[in-house]
C-alpha cells in the first residue's frame, strides 16, 4: 500500500506539472521553418492516464480535473490546428512556380493571421478557437485565387500553348505520290491555315494572361492596385541604372507577361519546326524538278 501511495504522489506532481503546459502557444516554428501544432504529447498522456485513474475511483489534482474537463475542447482545437496547417501547405504546394511571386501577397495574409498563434495565443486562452477562425478566412480567399488563376494557367493557356507547339505546318502525303505544283498549292493553303490559327491562339494566349492578372486584380485591396495597369510602371524604380525593381506587384506582372511571352513564342517556334516541315517541303520539291 505504501508503494502504491508512493507512485501516485509521484504521479499527481507529474500530472499537476503538466498542465502548465497548457500555457505553450498553440504553433510553434521548426529549425526548416515549418510551423507545428505545439500540444505536448504529456498533454494528451496526463489526460488518458486522468480518465482512467477517475475510473478507478482514485482521486486526481484539481488542476488535473479541471484540465480533463477541457479534454474534448483540446483535442478538437488540436484537430482544427492540424487540419489548418495541412491545408495551408497543400495550397502552397499547388500553387505553380511561375505565379509565387504574384499571390505572395495573398500568402503573407495567412502569415500573418498566424502570428498570434505563434506569439500570444495559448491553449488556455479563451480566443484560441475565434484565431482559428481568423486564419481560415485568409486562407479561404488564397484557396479561391488559388484555384482560379491555376485553372486559367493550366487550362487554358497551357493547353493552348501544348496545341500550338505540337501543330504540324504542313502534312506531307504518305501513300500516293502527287505532282510537284499540287504539293506546292497544298502546301501554301496549309501553311496560311495553320498561320492564321497560330495567329488567333497567340492572341488568346495574350487575352488569357491579362485575364488572369485582371482575377488577381479583383482579390487585391485598393492601396495594391497602384500602376496594375498598362505599361505596369514601377514604383520603386532605380534613379541611376533606370531598371526596375522586380519586387513591386507591377514588376511582378511585368514579370510575369515576359515569361509567358516567352513561353508563347516558344511554341510558336516549336509549331513552325514540327515536322514536316515547309523547308523539307522544299528540298524535296527542288530535288524532284532538278531531275
């Protein structure tokens, strides 16, 4: 009996002690800078253990019983915790490369709704659920601008720009040998046909781009929406070298045009090398009247 007291003395302090973790902040920041729902794992251990030593009949700390009857609201703030952060990072993850720099701003608003939680917010506090909710409403806005400007990249300027460098100029006849002039005629009349809707989805390819900064325009505050216009002009440009910045949202969006620019053009060049191509069109008409 008297070992039995013994333990359970040692017990209740250990038990006692471990609400005062409780007082951690619910997030904290690894070393790689990665956030973590920061619930002790004695927590949840003095909490089990708590259960069934009331079970038992056994007499528990007041702190501990005051912390038990708060069980269910820990363990479900600790799930909003972990669901918050797990979306927050799935949505980075899908964000494409290309357009990090443009939704940065949209990114620092979850950052920032998420500094109490790493700073002030404890797991005692009684605001903790009411910052969960601040954060999820940020995070929502990033997931819907997320989804739109993605859809329009992938969707359809990607699969444009696909379409363009995998158009073959001409098509050569493969079966039935034809006359000279026949291929020559054909030839041109493919060639002005695939022209013309290189043309065409050159130009949506354009349209879909100043679409997208024209969604991304519609999610941003007033103050961010200085120079997002044609000829997105600077605003902090360099007075000697007259170069821009690269880090206000204009330069972004200029930034952004030049790259997909670049993107169409090559296509544009991939399409016109796609075989065959009119120079082997050619050769092949010169070899056949030189003979």
């Amino acid at each position: 009996m008297q070992y039995e007291l013994l333990h359970l003395q040692h017990w209740s302090q250990a038990a006692a002690g471990a609400t005062l973790l409780l007082r951690n902040t619910l997030l904290v920041r690894l070393q790689n800078q990665e956030l973590q729902v920061n619930l002790s794992p004695e927590v949840l251990e003095v909490l089990e253990e708590a259960r069934w030593m009331k079970k038992m009949k056994v007499e528990v700390p007041e702190s501990v019983e005051k912390m038990s009857r708060r069980e269910t609201e820990i363990r479900a703030l600790q799930t909003r915790l972990l669901d918050l952060l797990q979306d927050f990072s799935s949505v980075l993850a899908q964000i494409p490369q290309v357009l990090v720099p443009l939704l940065q701003t949209f990114i620092s608003e979850v950052e920032s709704a998420l500094i109490p939680g790493l700073t002030t917010v404890t797991w005692s506090s009684l605001n903790a659920q009411r910052f969960v909710d601040s954060v999820q409403r940020p995070l929502l806005e990033l997931k819907q601008v997320c989804k739109c400007v993605s859809d329009i990249l992938d969707c359809r300027i990607g699969r444009l720009l696909q379409r363009m460098s995998s158009r073959a100029i001409l098509s050569l006849p493969e079966d039935n040998p034809v006359p000279p002039e026949e291929l020559l005629s054909t030839s041109e009349r493919n060639v002005k046909e695939s022209a013309a809707t290189l043309s065409w989805q050159s130009q949506q390819v354009e349209r879909y781009v100043y679409e997208l900064i024209e969604e991304l325009k519609t999610k941003m505050k007033p103050a961010e929406l200085i120079n997002l216009e044609e000829p997105f002009s600077c605003l902090q440009p360099d007075p000697k070298q007259r170069t821009r910045c690269t880090s206000c949202l204009p330069c972004l969006c200029y930034a952004l045009i030049g790259q997909l620019c670049h993107r169409n053009t090559e296509a544009l060049v991939k399409g016109a090398l796609a075989p065959p191509s009119l120079s082997l069109v050619l050769v092949s008409l010169n070899c056949r009247w030189s003979l």
